[in-house]
DNA sequence: CGCGGTTTTGATGATTGTCAACGCAGGTGG
DNA sequence: CCACCTGCGTTGACAATCATCAAAACCGCG
C-alpha cells in the first residue's frame, strides 16, 4: 500500500524506463537528475509564488500540490504532482515562478538547476523529449481541471479527480486494484476543484450511498468502477499521450479492456 | 479600430520585434515562420481534438478558440489565441491534438510544419527561446482561465476575461483606449468561463448597471477601469512574465501607473 | 419577407455556499 | 492522567448563486 515513498530511489527513473530502450549514457544523465536532495516538511512552501526561479524539481517521494493564492484569501491548486513528476520546468524556462509549491507530507525532491536543463532540453536528445513529454502530460491534467471546474457538475468533478489519481497512481508503478491511499483532506480536494470542504464532504456521501466509492481516513475504495467512470464522463486519454520517438507502455484503468 | 486584422504582414515577427535586437539571420527565420498561409472560415474547425498533429498554427488574422467537447454536448474553451499566438505547439510535440482549434471570425493562420520547430527549438537559439516564451505565456493564461472558473464570481470571471482581453490585445498593437472591439458572442464568453449564456447576459448587465462597463455589438467600452481592476481582482502580472534572456516590452493596463 | 443566431428578460428550481454546531483524534502542557 | 486546543470531518438549516425553461425582441442575411 502506496504512501508515498517509491521502492526506486529515483523517480524519474523509474518513470522513464517505460520508454526506454536507453544508452547507458541517457541512464547516466537521467539518474544525474535525481542526486541532489531536498526534503520539505508537511505544510512548507518550497518554492513561493513570484519567487525568481532558479531549479526544477522532481517529486521523489511524498504529496504535494501546486497552487496560487488570490487577494481574497482563497486559493486554487493547480495540480497535485506525484513521485516523477517535473514541477517548476516552465518557471525555470522563463525566470520566475508562476505559482507556489507547498508539502503536503513529508516530502523529498531532486532539484535541478536551470541550466542543466536548458542544456539537455538544447541538446536534442530522447532525454529531453521524455522531459518534454512529462511536462506536456502536466499541461494535459491542467486543462483537464479547467474543464473539471468549468463544465462538470460537483459530483462529476470529484469522481473525475479520484479516478485520475487512480490512473497516475498506477501509472508510477502504485498497484491501485480499486484501493489506494490518497492522503489529502477534503480542503485540498476542494481546493482542487473549485468547491468548498463542505460540499466536497456531502459530495463524498452521495458517492458513498450511490454504492460507488468510498473515501475514509485516507483510503479510497472504488466499489463500482464503471458507475465512476460513467459519472465522471472519465476518458483516461489524455494521461495516455505518446511520445512522437517514444511509446510509454499505456496505462489502462479497466483491468481487461479492449 | 481592430477587427482581426493587423497591419504587420507577420504577425509572430511583430510580436517577438519587442524582444530584439534580431540579427538578420534570426529576423529571416522568424519571417519564414509565417509564409505558409491557410484560411478559415467563421466556424469552421481547423483542428479536431486528438487528430494527429503535423502542424503548429501561427495566428495572423481574425479570431479563434481552442476548445475540448464533452459526451454530454457541453463544451470548455481553452483559450482565445490572438495574432501572434501559437497553437499547437504541445500538440506537435507529442504527436496528437489535445483539443480543437475553431474560427471565430473569418481566420488567416501561418502553418509550421512539425520538424521545423522541432529543429528551431533543437538549435538552443533565441528564437526558440522566444517561442517557448509565447507558449509558456499561453500556459500561464490556461492557468488563469482554472482560477477564474475555480475560485471566482461570475461578475469577477467575466470582469477578469475582460481585462485580459484588454490588454493582450495592447500587447499586440491593437490600441484599447478604454475601448476595442471584441467580436465574440455570449455564448463563447459563457463556454471560456463555465458559465451560461444567459447568466453572462445578466452579469453584463449587472456591470453596465454599476457603470463599470458595456458590451454592446462586439464593442467593449470601460468606464471605470479602477473599480473594474477591482471586482476582477485582476493583475496583469501574468500577462508580462520576463524571459530569461530578454525582457519583452512590459505593458501596462494603467497608462500611468508607478 | 422569413429565417437562424443572438441578446434580453422573467419565473422558477437546482446546485452550491455560508453559518453554526458537534464529534473525533492527535498533540501539548498542566 | 486529564484538560485543553487545534485541525479535520460531519451534519443541519438557510441563503446566495447560478441554471433551466420559456418567450420575445433584435439583427444580419438569403
């Protein structure tokens, strides 16, 4: 059971075999991005919003999420980014950073520095194409909160977020057979989806009662999968992208699809 | 008054002249961006959603949307892509269309084919760096467009896309005296924000009525910028992101703020 | 002139937010 | 050990926001 450590120490890594085959110097420069640690405590802001923005990090281990605070004390979370995922990469590409990270957890991360970067995204590698994918996958799940906070009812959006955790989960090698955990209040889940705690609570009630899912002290158990996907309107299509040189072994959400 | 056109022939080589000096080489590779035209007309679908992409579109003239359909019919749109704007630059990168690109207006695009930017964004150059500018600003926007539909009122979010429009279309030339042309109905202004078309209606309404701003016949007229700003809870901040390597001319809403 | 798309308005209802209260668990200090 | 606090989850009552349904006016266009 997943809670947010990952048996390989590096995660990026990890992520990245999929797409392999690599040379061994590809193996070499991407396990080179995972050596230079940081830890966050649960509730820290590593990196603050308008901050100048001088590394990339890659989520090694723990929860996180990505989020700008408005004027009025409110706040959006952008994404929650998982172990391999980049955060922080456009920041780096243009100099400040565009909104805050904040721990949730405990949390681990490799840091970058900007130049590395740009030198492996300048060099036209397979390496920086994998990056560049991963980065894209991020925007896809970002547009996918857009349409989530725009034009889907509160019960839709929460069943949509719970399955894309499901699919990410699995995705970084977490075995998710319809129960993981996912230690995130119901303020954060609110926060995600442009809905207050409250109704994120009563939403998760009619989940529950609806024989579809349950959420309890940081586990998820999905009793009807099909029921979810069905009322979520969930396409796990834009988690599934594949690289224009590469093929990352597809993830499907259904056990025995088609 | 601007009504889609421009008056520079290239509208990507108007935009990036800000961030100069080019040498000549770097100028004739930007022009040569924008040599290969393609029309279409008012509400026709230039991309559709996960076609395979061979091109990114340079924005020239007229007005678009890109947009992503839901089983239920309902729609999200993403962004409006002004003259200068690149669409589809994620898309080429992984291969796939991750949404639909639609006229608004009749609309002249420039096309690139896909290996060319490719190879531009390969050679490390500063036009790469520019255009990687342009798409991070356009990813910033899509950010803006989630706060707005997560976390705002609807008199904030129609305020918001407002002002937005305000002052990209000063960040192109187009002088918005208080005053611009925005040919978009109130429908498409209603699918940007998640909102419905009438309630749009009634929230222009209810600005109109606080003398803060009209929208009549695809013209915009504000009168009180200040108590808009306000209600908007709007910073331009995220229109004006420096790059690293040079500093785009900053435009400012307020004509003479500090 | 009629037609389709858009704007406008009213009446009504559903969804979601706000306010208030309580329980529960974990931590902290007496 | 217990009182106390704080954060989180839960529930109810009520209010505000926003959507839906319906109808009419308007406008450009064939």
């Amino acid at each position: 059971m997943y809670s947010g450590e990952l048996q390989n120490a590096n995660a990026l890594f990890s992520k990245f075999s999929g797409f392999g085959p690599w040379t061994e110097q590809e193996c070499w420069l991407i396990k080179s991005l995972g050596v230079r640690r940081r830890r966050g405590e649960a509730h820290q802001t590593l990196v603050y919003d308008n901050d100048p923005a001088g590394d990339i990090f890659i989520i090694q281990q723990g929860w996180s999420c990505v989020h700008k605070l408005l004027p009025n004390g409110s706040r959006q979370i952008i994404s929650f980014p998982l172990p391999g995922d980049i955060v922080g990469f456009s920041d780096v590409m243009v100099g400040r950073a565009t909104a805050s990270l904040e721990c949730i957890s405990e949390l681990v991360v490799a840091s970058v520095a900007a130049p590395v970067i740009r030198s492996i995204m300048a060099s036209n590698g397979r390496v920086g194409k994998a990056i560049y994918w991963a980065v894209e996958q991020n925007n896809a799940i970002v547009v996918e909160h857009l349409i989530n906070a725009g034009r889907r009812s509160a019960l839709a959006r929460v069943a949509h977020l719970i399955l894309e955790f499901a699919v990410r989960l699995r995705m970084i090698g977490v075995p998710t057979d319809l129960s993981f955990e996912l230690p995130i209040s119901q303020v954060l889940l609110a926060d995600a989806l442009g809905l207050t705690a409250i109704h994120v609570n009563r939403i998760l009630r009619q989940l529950r009662e609806a024989k579809l899912m349950t959420f309890k002290s940081g586990i998820v158990e999905i009793h009807d999968l099909e029921g979810l996907i069905k009322i979520a309107e969930f396409s796990e299509d834009y988690l599934n992208r594949q690289g224009d040189d590469f093929a990352p072994s597809s993830v499907r959400l259904r056990p025995n699809a088609v």
